[in-house]
C-alpha cells in the first residue's frame, strides 16, 4: 500500500483551484437514476468514491461516459433493483440509490452500506420516511429490501437533520404521487445543489437549504445538465494548511457563503481572511500569533463534522487551551491517539477533546482512520519537525483530489510512494 511521507517546517503559499464538491457529486450522479434521459454533470472531481459510484450506476443498468471532470450518464438496459455488496461496502452514500431505485421499480434490495469508521451512522431515518411515504421494508442477510407499490406524499418530519436521509427521500418524492413535506431537513449547500439538478430534470423541489422542503411529484424526469458546486471541505483544508504553516493560501473557484462557520473560527484565531466575492476567492494568511478557540459541531451552518479533525490539528499547535465537542458522530476523536504520537497533548473526555497547544510536533509514523482523520495528520506533519510518515492513505483517495500534488505546488516536502 502507498504511504505518504512529509519533511515537516515548511510555510506554504500560493493558490489552488478547489475542486467540484464530492458530497454534491454523489447524490446528483445517483439522481440521474430518476430518468432515461441522457444527464450530463461537470465539475465531478477524480476520487475514488466517484469511482465506485460510477461502477454502480454501471451495474443498476445505466452507461456512463467520463472525460475530465465531465460525466455522461444515460440508459443502456433496463434497471436492476439490487445494489451489490461488493460495490456498496466501499462507500455510504451506495444507500441512496434506495430512492431512485424504489421511485422508479417500487421495489430495491440495496447492500447496507460500508464507508469509514466514525460511528454507527445508521439509517434507521431513511428507512422510516421510507416506511411513512408507504414502503414495506424488511432486513435480510445484511440487505435492505423495499417493496412500494402504493407510495403517496405524506409529511414526514426527520428526527435528526441528516443530511443523507433527506437527500434520499427528496429524491423518492419526486416520483411519488402527491406532495412530500419534509420537516427538519439538512440544510447543507449540497442539498441545495441536488434539488437545483431535480428542478433541472423536471421534479418540483422548494424550499432546500431551510428545514422545510417541499416536493410535488410528478409522472417522470427528464434529462438534464449541471455543474456541481465547489468543495467546501477540500477548500476548508487548504485554508487550515495556510493557518497551520504561518502560510498564505488562495482559494479559487470557492463559494464563501459555504464557509461562514470556518471562516468566522480562523479570525477568531487570529487569522487573516480576505474575500473577494466578485472573483470567488478566498485568501488566508496565517502568520502572525494564533489564539485558542473551542468550537462544538453541528449540522449547517454551524462548524462541519468534516472539518473538526483538521481543526484539532491547528489547535495541537496553538498556544492555549481549546475545546472540542463532535456532537455527529460518536466516535470522531481516532485520530487523536495519532497526533498524541507526533507530541501533541490532547486528551477526550466523552465526546470533548481537551487540547493544550504544544510548541512543536515531532514527525512519526502514523495510521489514517478515516477520510478526515487522514486530512489532519497531513496537517500535523506539514508544521511537524522532523519526517512524518503517513500509512493507509487510500482514505485520503476517498475525499482529496491531487492532494500531494497540490501541496507540492504550495510548497509543502511531500512525496506518495508504494511501499
């Protein structure tokens, strides 16, 4: 397996152009489900996840053509109902082509889903609207079976405002026969992306990006063509990276509004953020004496689950103490035994991480457990004295595009080779 290596004390400066957002590819890539018209999707970044969502619309049925960060998707055969485990094991987000696949066939038997380990992230909140709108479901040899002959638009109000949950049963609603109102809805920007690409198709989605969405079903979707939004955590990344150097980093192609929450945390910290709206960039710099700041996650607009780990990494390295709360995901802190080995004094407590900043990291060997987790130590190693060796990276492959690349043109001593 590759590992990647750092020779840390570098500042990093210069600009990157951040790429179409992976949380927004996904479910618009599984969306084109809904139609046999041909849907085009620009701006899809080159990760693995994209991969394998690409593999199973293969395998439901469905020809896909890719070339650049363009993807082609239209019908080549008649759909399959079963989403494999072999494919839908590689990725979470497999579980929402349970809409589509129950919108259009009334039926779907879909793998439950694998993905990284930060937790239970059940789906018990998509199986209950399922089960709301009409569906009958049932559980068996680790496959979700839906049978739904007679659907019909209900209100249906979330117990959590997931983000998944919402994005599958907004895409089940717009086939299905009345209207859908969904109460306590995620609020993401991605959620937003997915129901400007529904409404481009044809469906009739109001309200996303509140937590009230409204859906009229209507008899069938068109194809149609989108351009995905940027990532907001990819370019969150690379604003930390700025911060943690004492570097200066500038963001193209960004939406700021996306940002706020971080944003708002890095000049709490002492960091300097200019925006240009007009252009769609951000710059950071990060020089200059850093201050603690405790922050809780939550769902948007608050602070990202996605962004906590390479936050705890700045603030391994800020002079102070800090707090951090994950209040998504029960168990988010397994990077923190890894910056602990590279000298950094962090200790949990529940779900709060209580970090004392240290004046310097030590490059060591370490373990990527997640997608995130894995960001982090990248960010630890880039500040860290000494070499950091960072072992299975092919998390990073789920979530980064041209990560060392980048970081190479930014500056950074960072090298991938094959052990």
């Amino acid at each position: 397996m590759d590992k990647i290596i750092i020779k840390g004390g570098r500042q990093l400066s210069g600009t990157v152009q951040v790429s179409g957002s992976k949380n927004a590819a996904l479910p618009i890539l599984i969306a084109t489900l809904l139609t046999d018209g041909e849907c085009v999707v620009r701006n899809v970044p080159e990760l693995k996840d994209i991969e394998t969502v690409i593999a199973l619309l293969g395998v439901l049925g469905k020809q896909v053509v890719r070339q650049g960060d363009t993807v082609q998707v239209s019908a080549s055969s008649s759909l399959y109902a079963e989403a494999p485990y072999e494919i839908v094991r590689r990725m979470r987000a497999s579980i929402l082509v349970m809409g589509p696949l129950v919108a259009r066939l009334k039926r779907a038997r879909v793998s439950l889903p694998g993905g990284c380990v930060i937790g239970r992230r059940p789906v018990d909140i998509h199986l209950k609207g399922f089960s709301t709108l009409g569906a009958d479901i049932t559980l068996r040899e680790g496959y979700i079976e839906v049978q739904a002959n007679h659907l019909r638009g209900r209100d249906l109000r979330l117990t959590f405002p997931s983000v998944g949950a919402t994005e599958n049963l907004m895409m089940v609603a717009t086939l299905t026969s009345g209207t859908t109102r969904l109460f306590n809805a995620a609020r993401e920007p991605e959620i937003e992306d997915l129901a400007r690409f529904l409404n481009g198709m044809g469906a009739h989605v109001q309200g996303a990006g509140t937590s009230r969405i409204t859906i009229v079903g209507v008899p069938s979707l068109h194809g149609a063509h989108h351009r995905v939004i940027p990532d907001r955590i990819e370019a969150g990344t690379y604003l930390l990276a700025a911060a943690i150097t004492q570097g200066r980093i500038t963001l193209q192609g960004v939406e700021p509004p996306h940002l706020t929450a971080l944003l708002q945390t890095l000049r709490k910290a002492g960091v300097q953020v200019l925006i240009d709206a007009s252009s769609n960039t951000i710059t950071t710099d990060g020089k200059g004496r850093l201050r603690p700041v405790t922050i809780k996650t939550a769902p948007y607009p608050s602070f990202p689950t996605d962004l906590q780990a390479q936050w705890m990494a700045l603030m391994a390295v800020t002079a102070g103490v800090s707090r951090i709360t994950e209040q998504i995901f029960e168990d988010r802190f397994l990077h923190v035994s890894e910056l602990v080995r590279m000298g950094a004094d962090i200790h949990t407590e529940g779900n709060t991480a209580i970090i004392r900043g240290v004046k310097v990291l030590c490059g060591a060997p370490v373990m990527v457990s997640d997608l995130r987790a894995g960001a982090a130590l990248i960010l630890a190693g880039l500040v860290a004295k000494g070499t950091t060796v960072v072992h299975r990276v092919y998390h990073l492959d789920r979530g980064y595009a041209a990560l060392v690349p980048q970081l190479c043109a930014l500056g950074a001593s960072i090298d991938r080779i094959s052990s």
